[in-house]
C-alpha cells in the first residue's frame, strides 16, 4: 500500500518518511537500516520500490524497520494483516 500512495504522492510519502527517522532519531531511537532509508529517500528510484514491495532478504528486513509507520491509516493497516497472504 505504500508504494502505491508513493506511485501516487511520491514527495508527501518521502517526506513522512524522511521526518519519522528525524524524528526517531532525534528520540535516540536508531539502527543501520535507519541509513538506508535515508539514502533510498535522498535518492528514491527503483531501490525504494524494491524496498517497499521486494522480496529479497535485504528487503524484508528493510520493511522492519519502515519509516512508513503511521502512513497508513489503522483500520487498513489491520485489513492488510489480516488478509491471507
């Protein structure tokens, strides 16, 4: 759902992004993927919709730490958890 608001908006998703890891960051809430993301959104191209939609190791791991939390809003969130993969 994200890389469709993205494919939609994609200067509002990259701005959410980009102040939910200053905002994290400025909390004292860190790690190394948190630098990904940076660079991805710095430089969005093909990487962040790899990222967003991929299913390589690196990019299930990325979407672990997503700074898209909070982008969605709840009752999606929770039908996109609940539906069958």
């Amino acid at each position: 759902m994200v890389a469709e608001l993205f494919s939609q908006k994609p200067a509002e998703v990259i701005q959410f992004g980009l102040k939910n890891l200053e905002r994290w960051q400025l909390q004292g809430v860190d790690c190394a993927d948190f630098k990904v993301w940076t660079n991805l959104l710095f430089t969005p191209s093909f990487g962040l919709v790899e990222a967003l939609t991929g299913g390589s190791e690196e990019a299930i791991r990325l979407r672990q730490s997503s700074p898209f939390a909070g982008l969605i809003p709840e009752e999606a969130r929770r039908q996109i958890v609940a539906s069958p993969q």
